[in-house]
C-alpha cells in the first residue's frame, strides 16, 4: 500500500494518474474547478495579442515615413504607443487579477487532488485493516482572494474546501487515536446538550425563521458536539427553523458584537440566536440592543455565570442550559477516592451530570444576586458521597483552568470534596499548571509526569486536546487511577474499546443471572425448575440407553424445632453447612437441589438402588460427623439427616414417579427413627442405625 508523504506523493503517482485520482476524489466540484481554470488560461493567453498589434503598428509608421508620408506615420505611431501602454496596463491587471490566483488555484488543486486527499484515504484503509491511525496534515494552502468576480468564486469554493478538509482530518484523528485509559468521565453530554438548546429554541419559535449559531471555536470538539445535536435536533423536529449561518466569536465580547451587527444586516429574519458558550452572550445582547432587537429575537445559551443569570432575570436571555459544574468539580474526586479505597467502579464509563433549564421563571433555584450559583436540595441529594474512611493517606489532583466564570463553581465543588474527603485520610487538591489558562499541552503534558512523580494516587483533567492523553496513558501504566471530566475527545478507538469491556461486563452479568436462575440463593444448590428438567432428561436417557440412575431424597431430622430453639439466622446457617456436605460426598457428574425448606434431592448418574442407598449412608454419615448441636434431635444431641433413595425406572409413566418413590421411602425412613436411610423396596434398610447403636453418634 503506498502512503503519501510530504515529499514523494506526486513522484510515485505521476501527473496524469495524480489528476485521475484527484478527480475521481473530489467529484464533479472539483473537475468543474478545472475547467474553468483551463478555460481561463488561454483567455489569459489571447492578452499577448496587443503587444503584437503595437509592434506591427510600430513597423507599419516606420515604413510609411522612409515612404515620404511623415503624417500618417505619426498617427499609426501614435496609435501603435497607446495600444502598446494598453496592452501593459490589460496585462498587469490580468496578472494581477487572474493569471497569478489562477496558478495558486491550479498549485493548490493539485496538492489537493494528488496529495491530501490521497493521505486521507490512505488513512482510511489503514484503519479498515485495524492500524493505528496517523495525523493528516493537510499541505494544500488558502489561496488569496482576487478582484476578478469568476475567479473569486472560484478561489473562495476552493478556500472553502480546504477549510472543510482540514476540520474533517482533525477530527478523523480524534476519532481514530488511542482512547485514553481513563477509570470514568464525569460531565455533560455534549450532543445532547445541543439536543436541548433546539427543543428550547424550537418550542418559542412556531413560526419558524432564521437563527444564528454562535461558537467560540469551530475546532474545538465539545462545542461542536453541541453544534451537531443542535442542527440535527432542529432537521428533525423543528423543519421550519433554519441556522442560517455560525459565526466564530474566538471569546470576544466585541468581536461577537460586530459579528453579530453585520449579520443581522444580512439576514433580517433573524428570530433566534444559539450561543454554544457563556462568554458570547454579552456580545449578543449588546448588538441586539443597538438593533433594537432584544425584545424579538430568542436567546439561548450555557451556565450559570453572572453575566448570563442578570441576563436571564431581566428577561432578555430566554433560557440557559446548565451542566452542573459544581458536580463535576465535586463528584470526580469523590469517586476516585472511592475507587481506590474501596474498589468501586462506575456503573457505565461515562457518568453524565445532570442538564436543566433555567428561565426567567426558576432561576432563583439556581442563582441569587451577590450570592451566585447555588445548589438546590435536589441537586445536594444526587451527589457522590466517600463510601468511608481509607486505611492509607489517598493525594488527588484535581487540574482545572485559569480563573473564568465557568471553572469557580468546578473549583467549588473540589473544595466541598477535599473537606469531605479529609475526614476519610484523602486529600483532593485544584491544581492550575503555572501558565496554562487555555488547556496548553505543553504545560499540562509535564505536570501530569510531575504529579505522577510526586506520588499522587489519582488525577483528574478536561481533554481539549488528544495529545494529552499519551501522558494520562502513561500515568494509568504506572498504578495512577485517571479519570476526566467536564469535556473529553471521543475517540473511535475508545469507543470500541470502551464496547468491549461492556460486552465483557454483560456477559459476566448474563452468567450471574444464569446462575441466579438456576440456584437457590441461600445454599447454592440446584433450585426445583433445573431439577425437573434434568429429572425428564434423566428419564429420556435411562428409556433410550437403558443406563441407570437414581435419586436421594434428603430432609434434616426434627428442623422446625431447631429454628424454634436457636433462631433462624442460625437453621439458615446449618441448611448451607448441610447443603457443603453433601456437596462434599457427591461425584461432580451428581447434581444436588434445594427440594423446599430443608429437603434436598440428589440426582445420581449411572447408579443403581444399592448404590444409591451407599451414597445416602454416606451423607447421612457425614452430617452427623459435623456435629452441629440440636438438643431437641435425641438421642443424638446433633444435627442428623433422614433419607429416602430410589431408582429411575424407564417404564414409569412421568419422570416425577422417581421423586414420590423417594419420598415415599423418606417417610419410612422417619417412622423408623430418623438419622436412617431407606430405599423404595417395602423394607427399610436399617444396617445403619444398627451400627452406630441406639443413642450413639456414628463414627
């Protein structure tokens, strides 16, 4: 398979097998592209024909005054001059405008073509055949804008393209690197939270119109997340409802403003705004006040942050969607310690906080003026709690970012944890790496070694960016439990990984039910719905093969009065001590179930009557080898079993019949004495009792 690298992707393919491939690629757009380049080309080309008809012009005065015809010589001069100045000023204008946009439209085509996107799929077989895959750069530039209108067209669906090719390989990195080792994330789900915003914005727009999407950073993963959700949310339920268009605010209040003004200039439809972020509402509000618009157009946006709870009071944001921060800042280092402490593990890899609505109408659960966010009772009861006290000191890092409204009431929520966590021998500790106010890998890259290096049993992070997670990997391969929160890249990798632990986890539970089903819970012995499946299959075999088989019917001697005298935690005790006994004196082919209160029945393969009453002396032998006191079972002082055995006969009418032939032999069993055993012949057995003697315990 051949990779395209940065310097030899045109060499092994070749110009005519790169234009081939390049437009098989890019479709019908790109081949349209071409054309219209080529077809400018000799456009461009027919420009020389001035300077031609200039220098003829020039030759033809030359000649007509060596003629004798100095005037008209001067006139075709004349003429020739300026056709000459035309023709440098039409070229450069022409080179300015189309020839020079033209070759950086056809360099960059062809890098696009013959370079990148072969890269790309590159990577996608790659992938296919289960490599690691690699970081796409893509080497094809933006071309400048000229004047020309047909070849700005040209340049900006170029431009375009490049763009979309660029976000589309970065986030095919993310999805296919390595997933971070992580124990658990603690935050919001991002898609959905966009799910949200289109069903609050949606719901108070019925008459539909244009709404504008207004992001941070296009690049950045969770906020486009919440883009996505939103966009399809509002295809889906809200077809009346159009984003016409998302603007990047890069956190700039001003800038979001001027964005803002200018495009509602354009689109004067405008009924609706989606802000992915806290920090661009600010910019909002005020180019929909000097509009004139704060009254008509619909604001929505994220958190709980002063600026937005005044907005939201006044009316003039219409909702926000919170994703409990104080949770995220207070849950993640409470289930680390519990993690560590005492082998907790969370119930799903991704535990989401809770999102709700905030409106004009109940944000005073949320926010008071001069207070801040503050926490509901309903909220306070959903908190993660430390399950007790640690026997070793636990250390926590906790790494959050610089100081903006959003990341105080994560910080909170460390802080309410590390008081709790102090009186269970944990410290958990908000840690900001020196510098890194916007999620530098650099910085926080060597601050998780130096925290691995100082001792720290856990760590917790956002991931902005992947490349951070090769330094959380490293960190969990030491013994370091990582955990994430508020935002982490999706990784496809991670995904199927994070799949199969599930599926591993599922079909751990699927076998815990399978034996739940088919045990009893207290004794662990066979319950009666397996026994009389095997008892009908037995039954089968013994009339096919003519094999044998036979089954002990089992009760403990005298039980109620037990439970009457020493309590029924203690009968419970002696059924499993019982149920282990007879476990013991059975062949692992024989099975053992739970009859109902203290009977047990014992199914025997290949055994016949005497065989079968062998095996029951044996039990019954061993039971009171146990020695489990019960002064109401005299003679004997201890716990004792009776038992009844009888053979599985082919010719019976139903497979049961075996089961009422022990019982009825347990009954005899009993009328003789107890501690006895009896088979389905009409005379009980009694060699047993003869030998351990009227009032002694057998050996």
């Amino acid at each position: 398979m051949i990779r395209a690298g940065p310097d030899d992707s045109l060499a092994c393919l070749g110009g005519a097998r790169a234009d081939r491939v390049g437009d098989r690629l890019l479709g019908a757009r790109l081949r349209r592209w071409k054309l219209e380049a080529r077809e400018m080309a000799p456009w461009a080309n027919r420009a020389h024909l001035g300077l031609w008809l200039a220098i003829v012009g020039l030759v033809a005065a030359a000649a007509l005054s060596l003629a004798g015809q100095p005037s008209l010589a001067a006139w075709i001069a004349m003429a020739s001059a300026g056709a000459a100045a035309g023709w440098g000023v039409t070229w450069a204008i022409q080179r300015r405008t189309v020839s020079r946009p033209l070759e950086q439209i056809a360099s960059s085509m062809e890098t696009l073509a013959a370079r990148d996107l072969l890269a790309l799929v590159d990577e996608l077989a790659s992938l296919a055949e289960g490599e690691q895959a690699h970081k796409i750069e893509v080497h094809a530039r933006p071309v400048t804008l000229p004047s020309d209108q047909a070849v700005r067209r040209l340049a900006e669906a170029l431009n375009a393209t490049i763009a979309r090719l660029q976000v589309g390989a970065s986030q095919f990195y993310a999805a296919s690197q390595e997933p971070c080792r992580r124990l658990f994330y603690v935050g919001a789900d991002d898609y959905l939270l966009g799910c949200v915003c289109a069903e609050t914005l949606g719901a108070q727009l019925p008459d539909g119109g244009e709404v504008l999407l207004m992001t941070p950073r296009f690049r950045h993963t969770g906020i486009e997340l919440r883009r996505r959700g939103f966009e399809s949310s509002l295809r889906e339920r809200f077809p009346g409802v159009q984003v016409a268009g998302a603007l990047e605010s890069r956190l700039n209040p001003a800038r979001t403003s001027q964005l803002v003004k200018s495009f509602i200039e354009s689109h004067p439809r405008l009924v609706g705004i989606y802000c992915t972020e806290a920090m661009g509402v600010l910019g909002c509000l005020d180019a929909l006040a000097d509009k004139n618009l704060t009254r008509h157009v619909v604001l929505i946006c994220h958190d709980t942050i002063d600026g937005t709870m005044e907005a939201v009071r006044a009316g003039l944001v219409s909702a926000t969607i919170t994703q409990d921060p104080f949770a995220q800042g207070h849950d993640t280092p409470i289930h680390l310690f519990n993690s560590i402490a005492y082998g907790w593990r969370p119930p799903e890899p991704r535990l989401i906080t809770i999102s709700d609505t905030v409106t004009r109408d109940n944000y005073s659960e949320y926010w008071r003026p001069y207070v801040g966010a503050i926490e509901s009772a309903a909220m306070a009861e959903r908190r993660a709690r430390p399950l007790g006290v640690s026997k070793r000191h636990l250390r926590i890092a906790i790494l959050g970012l610089g100081e903006t409204p959003f990341w105080e009431p994560v910080r909170n929520g460390v802080r309410a944890a590390a008081e709790e966590l102090e009186r269970c021998n944990a410290s958990a500790e908000w840690i900001v790496p020196e510098g890194d106010r916007d999620f530098n890998v650099a910085l926080r890259g060597p601050a998780v070694d130096a925290l691995v290096r100082d001792g720290y049993n856990a760590i917790a992070t956002p991931i902005y960016d992947s490349a951070l997670v090769p330094y959380l990997n490293r960190a969990a391969d030491q013994g370091v439990v990582v955990a994430t929160f508020n935002t982490e890249e999706s990784s496809l990798q991670g995904l199927v990984t994070t799949l199969s632990k599930e599926r591993r986890r599922l079909e751990i539970a699927t076998d815990d039910l399978q034996v739940a089903v088919r045990r009893d819970a207290l004794t662990g012995a066979y319950n009666r719905r397996l026994m009389d499946t095997d008892l009908a299959e037995a039954k089968l075999s013994v009339a096919t093969s003519r094999r044998r088989a036979a089954v002990i019917m089992i009760d403990i001697d005298h039980f109620k009065a037990y439970n009457d005298i020493y309590g029924h935690t203690e009968g419970d005790k002696v059924l499993r001590m019982v149920a282990q006994r007879i476990q013991r004196e059975i062949r692992p082919a024989d099975r053992l179930y739970r009859y109902g209160g203290e009977e047990f029945l014992v199914l025997l393969q290949e055994t016949g009557l005497d065989q079968g009453e062998a095996v029951a002396t044996r039990i019954a032998r061993g039971v009171t080898d146990l020695g489990l006191p019960h002064q109401r079972n005299e003679p004997w002082g201890v716990v004792t079993v009776s038992a009844g055995v009888a053979s599985i006969d082919p010719d019976s009418a139903a497979a049961g019949d075996c089961v009422a032939d022990a019982d009825a032999a347990l009954y005899r069993s009993k009328a003789s004495g107890r501690n006895t055993v009896a088979t389905s012949q009409p005379e009980p057995r009694m060699d047993f009792l003869e030998s351990i003697g009227s009032g002694q315990r057998g050996d």
